[in-house]
C-alpha cells in the first residue's frame, strides 16, 4: 500500500482560520462549530500568523483565569508554526509532531497557499507506529554520537 500524505490524510479539506483580533472565546467557537482542536490565525492578505489549539485554550487560558472574551487570539497563539508542504508523508509528518511536541500541522504549498491543518488524529496506527520507531531510533543514534 503506497504511503499517503498528509493532504490526502485530512479529515478537513477546508481551512478552520480566524484574524488576529479575534478574541479567544471566537476562537473556541469557531473550533466547536467545526468540530476540530485547533485553529489558524491567518491576517487579511491570507498570511499563516499561528495557530491555536485546544490544548493552548487549557494552558495558556483556562489555567491562567484569562478571560476569554477579552484576550485576543494574538496574545495566545503559537506564532509562526512548524508547517509542511501538502506533498508529505504522513509518517514523516507524525514524526516531526512527536519531535517538536505538537499535535497540529499546518499544510502549506511552497507558494504560501494554506490547505489546511493535518492532526495527530488524521494518522492511521501503523503511520504513527512507524513514526514512533523512527523517533525511537534517532534517539539511540543520538545518544551513540553523545
């Protein structure tokens, strides 16, 4: 079976995004109401600013008691998110989030057009079993070359 990618993977083909001026309780709402964990902040030219997820909505305001109604998105979001072009495989996808402890993966093509966000979720488990032996083996190999 040929290995898929991550555009191909997306349970989403539609971009979930708000501006910057959003406030966070906007955001938790156009999350809900799309049925995903995470939101894009794209600014009026359709540039990617960051990203919002469910787990940023826990640490960084529930956690904190910050109102939601009156922080904007700006002041939470992971600014300039680690994101790959639509063409890569998933495996290697679930890869880099194991490494860089993430869950969301922006999709974007070489000419800045945003496709979309690919999840943790969106991988079958062989996908993320091959990702987590290749996380395994990087970190023998590191700890061989000290």
């Amino acid at each position: 079976m040929p290995e898929r990618t991550v555009f191909q993977s997306m349970a989403q083909r539609h971009v979930v995004n708000v501006g910057p001026s959003a406030t966070i309780y906007d955001a938790a709402c156009v999350m809900t109401r799309a049925n995903c964990g995470s939101v894009l902040v794209i600014d009026t030219t359709n540039t990617l600013l960051g990203i919002v997820t469910e787990r940023d909505l826990m640490t960084r305001v529930i956690a904190k008691k910050v109102d939601p109604a009156k922080v904007q998105v700006s002041d939470i979001m992971t600014r300039n998110p680690r994101c790959v072009p639509p063409e890569t495989k998933v495996a290697d996808a679930v890869l880099i989030m194991i490494e860089g402890g993430f869950r969301h993966l922006p999709i974007v093509t070489a000419e800045s057009k945003i496709m979309g966000v690919f999840s943790v979720r969106d991988a079958m488990p062989r996908e993320v079993n091959a990702a987590v032996s290749m996380a395994e083996f990087n970190e023998q190999v590191n700890d061989a070359l000290g």
